[in-house]
C-alpha cells in the first residue's frame, strides 16, 4: 500500500513530475553519454596501446622495466613455459626482443623501436598480419623488416626500400643491420606506428648478438582485467630472476593519463548531478508546502511519523529512479549506435587526437555498469536529499499542519 | 462507564497581552453509546475542545481521560498509537487521501494497524455497505460527491474499532439531503452498534437529532442538556 500511496502520489501534479523527471532525464542521458564516451576513448587507449602491441601481461627479468637494456635479456626455457602453460587464461605467449635503434633510409634517420617477433604466434596472438597496410607479412626465416605507417611517411620509404639499423646490442656489441621493407603495418595507436620496426626474432637475435634471447614474454589474455589477474597469479609462479607485470604497470604513464581525464569528468558530472541535486529538492521543497494539511490529516487519523517519513522518502526514490531509468534508456540506443558507428573525427581534431596518441576515433563503451552506475548514483543522491524531508516529518505536528 | 472524562480542562492562548481562553475549566463526562453534539459560535471552543479530547492538542491545565487512560501522560508517539487505536476522526473537510480509493481510503486505518488482509478486505466491504457505498467502493474522492466522501470519512473512522468517534462539525460542507443521510447512518450505527459519537457543530438539523447536546460559550460549558429523539 505504501507504494502504490508513494506511486500515485507521484502522479498527483503531474506537470511538476514531468519537469522533474525531465531535468533528471537530461541529465542522465547527458552523464551517461559523457561517460560512456570518456571510457570507449579509454578502453580504446588501452586496446590499443597495450592490448595490440604491448600485451595485457608480460614477463621480463627483473630490472629491465626499469631500465629498458637488452643486458636485461633471458632465455625463454622450459621452466617459463611451464609457469606460462599452466595458467589457463593465457591464450598464447609470444616470445620479443626489443631494442632501440637509429633506423636510416638515405639521409633520413629516426630513432625507432625495434621489435624481434615470432611471426608465426604473433599471427595467432596480436593478429600481426592484419596490420599489413601495404606488401606483404613476415615469415620465421626472413631477413626483411615491417615498418610502422607513421615511421614510413616520416622515412619517405616503402615497400621494397632499405632501411639501416643502427643500435647497440647485447653486452654492448655493436648492431647493425640493413633490411628490405616487407610491408607496412598500422597501429591504431599513432604513437607506436610512428617508431616501430619488426623484424623476425631470430634476424632480431642476430642483428643484436643476443641468440636465443628475448626481453619479454607477452601473453595473450581476452582483456584487460584478465591481464592484471594472470600478472598478478604469476608473481608467485615464476623463477625468482622473471616477473610478470599487467597493463597498467607497464604503462604507468597511460595510466596516469586516464585517471587525470577520469578526475575532470568527476568534476562535469559533479556540476550535473548538483543540477539535478536541486531539482530534486526544489521537487521536495514543493511537496513539503502544498501537501502540510494532508500530512497533518495523516497523522492525526493514526499514521506515524516515520511511516509518513518513509512514504515520502520513497516518492522521492521513485521519482529519482524513474528519472534515472528513463535517462538511460534514452542514452543506450544512442551509445549502441555509436557504439557500432564510430565517430571519425574530422582532419583538425584527427591532427589533435593523434599528437596526443589517440586514435582518432570516438567509440563509446557500452559496458553495463556505466549504466548500472548512472542508476546507483541517482538513488544516492535522492536517498541524500530525501533525507530532508524524513527530518522534517519525523518532528510533525498534527494540527499545526492541519491549520496551515 | 466513561469513554471521556475531563477534569477543568483549559487551553489558554497568551502570546497576546491578554490572555485568551479557547477553553475553559471543562468537566465532561461522556458515556459509551452516547450520540453528543456540542454546540456553541464561531469561537467558542469546540472545535480546540474537540482536538483536546482526540489528542490531537495540548491542553494548558486539567486533563483527559480515554477510557482508563490519561492521555496528557502519552509521549507524542504513543499519543498517536492511541489515537489510532481507540478515536476515529471525520473532519469538516472530509480530508480523505486523494490518491486512494473510498475502499483504500477505508481500508489505510486497518494497514496502520496491521490488520491481515482478509479481515481488512472483509471489515470495508461490510463499512462501506453500512454507509451505503458499496457501489463506490472503487471511487476515488473526486469521483464522489461531498456527501458521499464523508460517508467514506465516517466509514474510515470506523474501521479502526475505535472507542468513539469525533466529528468536527461533520456536515457544515454537506447539503440538506447528504446531511440527512448521513445523520441517519451516524444514528443507525449509533443504536445498532452502541458507537459513541462526539460531534461540534452548529447546524441546527444535527443539533435537532442529537441526544445530548453540550453548550460553550467563550470556553465554558453553558448547558449540558439531554433530548428525546425519535
């Protein structure tokens, strides 16, 4: 009865629950909207920086995150693999040797990240191949590279030029190489396609002086929450010379990008939710005023304080939900288009995004708690707010709510 | 045996320079079955003596016995308890919830009281018969006219099982045939059901019916007379 009596009391003016409802609306859909967007940008930031190039996970002997030297390098031996085998998240490891090097194509010269890869698991992890833009994929036995597009442009190489490598290899032997252009491969992360170099890890082992060698270990897991659980599980599993780092510790300065732009969101929609704070309470304000007679009436004829406290609390609940449900379903079918039709940005903003290593392109994310959490937020608030009128109504006098 | 005592009640107002007294050294007593009307002008202090004895106001001096209970004594949660349990109430305005039903409206004394449903569900249908609404049992107040929301006012006092009822001069918004009507089921259920009820008013066809009618004056009882009524 308490319900359906807070339910229809809803109903009761109904202009001031539609304008109600309406601010709430609005402000969910456009919360929702904003947050969805910020953590597409954010899981696509992920994806592609860690997901399609570094990995999830890793396993490096210790030291060398710290300090990027091939001195740092280890066997992949069967000890390793066993650690790595027994953990079934861990769709493939793909074994790398990675260095720096200066790569030159006539008077051009760039530093570049040189990447000795497996071409073979790569294909079946990273899906390497279909990053080809333009020639053709590496095989074990090649002693040709692929180039980033960005690093292409800026070389003003292509398919079929030569590039030198120049770099210190392992123990301080000297490294250098020169190596045809297989095909050109494309990042969705600018940033990477800008500098990197793969070669096949054995022309990689070679080049470097480092045989049988590599620097890290990827391992291949279905996302980036499954990336911190298998790192944090092989901790414990490994030989004590290896660690195995997630995402978020190989990318601190990612990290620390995401939870800045969280931070100024927080702050949008902390201005949004006080908008919708006082429309609550203006709501409440109201009904307080023009309904004093009735709850008077209501407690002189035997209904107590905090019964009647209860019912408006939960008036106050149900209009705010409401508010909050309807928000986001106006918000979903907008996100899941998005969602499946990507914003391009347009040439100034690509320009923009890119300098900052973004993709240019704007996916929202549509995973179900954005949504749940707009709902949790709503209810807080309300429950917040309603805790105005429980106050004044748990101290109401009968008859002089009954005279006003 | 009394249903209400009360003993040199006084309700005084002295925010002003003078003093006003609403009410005055009242002694009442007001027996089970009995059909009261205390009558009286504008501003005598029926309606504030009314709101004395439900509980509903404080007095300044005397007090008001419910039955065996003094009910100065209550804290303003058991007070309410009390009235829920023992006084039902009809005001001039009917005040039903306009939300609710005539039978949710009957039906919301008996879930504050935690009645089960089937008892409830039983109890308004057989109310709602009494006052001749069972045909409007699903009516909401707006759908009904004054006389038949106080009809459901009365029925909704009744649900409870209270020790009697108080009526706030219950037919001041009600035309001569609605307040006919309803005086003949205050009545009916006064003689068949042995209700109590207390009513203010200072409508001349209710003071005609009633059996015992109390006067104020500036507070004070003036006359309290009893009449034979057919």
């Amino acid at each position: 009865m308490f319900l359906k009596l807070a339910w229809r009391n809803i109903w009761r003016n109904k202009r001031r629950t539609a304008i109600t409802l309406g601010s709430i609306f609005f402000a969910v859909i456009l919360s929702t909207l904003m947050s969805s967007i910020k953590e597409g940008v954010y899981v696509n930031m992920i994806k592609n920086s860690a997901g399609d190039f570094y990995g999830y996970a890793q396993i490096q002997l210790k030291g060398y995150n710290e300090e990027k030297t091939l001195d740092y390098s280890f066997e992949f031996t069967d000890e390793v693999k066993n650690a790595v085998g027994s953990e079934s998240a861990i769709e493939e490891s793909l074994p790398r040797l990675e260095s720096f090097a200066l790569a030159s194509h006539k008077t051009v010269s760039k530093g570049a990240l040189v990447v000795g890869v497996n071409p073979e698991k790569e294909k079946l992890g990273t899906q390497l191949h279909n990053r080809v833009v333009e020639g053709e994929y590496l095989t074990q036995n090649d002693n040709e590279v692929l180039i980033g597009d960005g690093l292409a442009e800026y070389m003003n190489v292509t398919v079929g030029d030569t590039i030198v490598l120049l770099g210190q290899g392992y123990h301080g032997v000297s490294a250098a190489g020169k190596y045809r252009i297989k095909g050109i491969v494309k990042f969705g992360s600018p940033e990477i396609s800008k500098q990197v170099v793969f070669l096949p890890l054995k022309t990689a082992q070679t080049l470097y002086g480092a045989e049988n060698l590599i620097t890290n270990l990827v391992l291949q897991v279905n996302s980036a929450n499954a990336g911190i659980k298998v790192a944090k599980k092989l901790k414990t599993q490994l030989p004590e010379n290896l660690v195995a780092y997630d995402w978020q510790e190989l990318n601190p300065g990612l990290v620390k990008m995401i939870e800045t732009d969280r931070t100024e969101g927080y702050v949008f929609m902390f201005i949004l939710y006080l908008v919708i704070s006082f429309g609550i309470f203006g709501t409440i304000l109201m009904m307080l005023a023009e309904r004093k007679h009735e709850f008077g009436v209501l407690v002189a004829i035997g209904m107590k304080r905090f019964q009647l406290a209860v019912l408006v609390w939960l008036e106050v609940i149900s209009i705010s939900v409401l508010g909050a449900i309807v928000g986001v379903i106006g918000a979903l079918p907008v996100c899941f288009y998005l969602y499946f039709s990507p914003i391009k940005l347009g040439d100034e903003l690509k320009q923009m995004t890119e300098e900052y290593g973004l993709e240019a392109v704007l996916q929202p994310s549509v995973a179900p708690e954005i949504f749940i959490n707009q709902g949790i937020i709503v209810f807080c608030l309300a429950a917040t707010i309603a805790i105005y009128p429980l106050i004044k109504l748990l101290s109401i006098d009968a008859i002089k709510q009954m005279r006003s | 045996m009394n249903v209400i005592t009360t003993s040199n009640l006084s309700k005084v107002y002295d925010e002003g320079p003078v003093p006003v007294y609403a009410v005055n050294g009242v002694d009442l007593e007001i027996k089970k079955g009995e059909f009261t009307a205390i009558v009286g002008p504008s501003g005598s202090g029926k309606t504030t003596l009314l709101n004395i004895i439900g509980g509903l106001d404080k007095a300044s001096s005397g007090g008001v016995k419910i039955g065996s209970t003094e009910i100065e004594n209550l804290s303003a949660n058991e007070l309410i308890d009390f009235r829920l349990r023992n006084i039902g109430f009809v005001f001039q305005s009917y005040n039903l919830i306009p939300v609710l039903t005539a039978k949710e409206n009957t039906e919301f004394i008996m879930l504050l009281q935690n009645t089960p449903k089937a008892e409830r569900d039983k109890r308004v249908e057989s109310l709602l018969a009494e006052v001749g609404l069972e045909d409007r049992m699903n009516n909401r107040p707006t759908e009904l006219s004054g006389g038949q929301q106080q009809r459901v006012a009365v029925a909704r006092a009744l649900a409870s099982k209270p020790q009697f009822i108080l009526a706030d001069e219950p037919t001041a918004n009600l035309d001569s045939k609605s307040t006919a009507n309803l005086l003949d089921i205050m009545l009916k259920l006064n003689k068949e059901e042995d209700t109590t009820f207390v009513f203010s008013t200072h409508d001349q066809r209710v003071i005609d019916r009633a059996r015992r009618i109390i006067t104020l004056e500036d507070g004070k009882i003036i006359s309290d007379e009893k009449q034979h009524v057919q």
